[in-house]
C-alpha cells in the first residue's frame, strides 16, 4: 500500500481499491501516482488565437486594426469570432501573451503595436521598431502581455496599428517563414 502521514503524525495506508475522499487531500501528489479512473486531471482554461493558412489582414495607414483570427484551440468555447468573452468559469486572474507579425511590401514599416483590449480600454499594448532613418523595413513582429483580472463578460480582443504603405498583418508566406505569427494566447491561472 502507499502509505502517507496525516497532520496528526499517524501513518495512513492507501491500498489497490481503496476510496479516497479529494476534499481532504493536501499538498502534491508523490512521483508514481497516476490517473486510472477515480484521479481525473483537471484542465486549466485557456485558448491560443492564430491567424492561419497564410491568409493576410489588410492594414492603412496609422489606423487602429482589429486582428481577425483564422483559428482557435482551446479548453472550452469562451472564444468565438475574433474575440474572447468571458463566462462565469472564466472568472479570475489571466495571463495574456500577444503578438503580431507585420509586413510591408514598401519596405517601409514603423511604429509597429501588437495591443491586447478588454473592452475598448488597452490592457497591455507593446511596440518596437520606430524608425526616422532611410533603412527599409519589410517584416518585424510586436508582442505584448499582461496579468489582468477577467470579470464575466469583459471582452478581450487584440488590435494592431502600423504606420507605412502596402501593409498587411499576416500568418506566413512565401519569403516570411511566419506560420502563427500571429496570434494571442490567455492561460488563466
């Protein structure tokens, strides 16, 4: 049998059968414990975003975007569309990564921002790559991320701004080798 110590020191013996009430358990489970039918891992709640298949996202000029997502994988169905809304499951403390890969064929690209939204409030908004000089930029991707607590029914969505000509967000091509670039990803925890 595994034998463990109960808070008041006395050796317990768990054998082949035996029932075990979870509500009492504390701490970890030792190295070699697993599953069979009465341990069910229970999931965490999360979802991964992605622009997919190669499909780009049009972009003008200093104009606040938001991203369309051409897949979804994820723990529940709280996604749907380009957005995620948050139901009573959802409720707690979240951790949200973004980013989005951009490209320009201008070569002209500046003033790039991958920004993740609850509502229409900006929660966490990265940028990079504000240039002034004459160098040509053709691809360059933004992150963002933010620990935030979700309420039920806040939205989250993620939106891209960009400053240069012929721009586009995209999901890989032919000469980018960006397959998922972009995408946004929330794990609560």
């Amino acid at each position: 049998p595994l034998m463990y110590t109960n808070d008041a020191g006395a050796d317990i013996g768990i054998t082949t059968g035996s029932t075990l009430n979870a509500a009492s358990l504390g701490g970890v489970l030792p190295v070699g414990v697993t599953g069979g039918s009465g341990l069910d891992a229970v999931p965490g709640r999360f979802f991964f975003a992605y622009k997919s298949g190669g499909t780009a996202q049009s972009l003008s000029h200093a104009t606040l975007t938001q991203v369309t997502w051409g897949g979804i994988n994820q723990s529940h169905s709280s996604v749907s569309g380009n957005a995620f809304t948050a139901v009573a499951a959802d409720v707690g403390r979240w951790y949200f990564t973004g980013r989005i890969g951009y490209f320009s064929s201008s070569n002209d690209l500046t003033n790039s921002h991958c920004m993740i939204r609850k509502g229409s409030t900006n929660i966490a908004a990265g940028y990079g790559l504000v240039e002034t000089g004459t160098k040509t930029i053709r691809h360059f991707t933004a992150h963002s991320h933010c620990f935030i607590t979700i309420a039920e029914d806040d939205v989250i969505t993620q939106y891209a701004y960009n400053e240069g000509s012929n721009m586009s967000i995209y999901a890989g091509s032919g000469d980018s080798f960006a397959y998922l670039s972009t995408s946004l990803i929330g794990i609560k925890l």
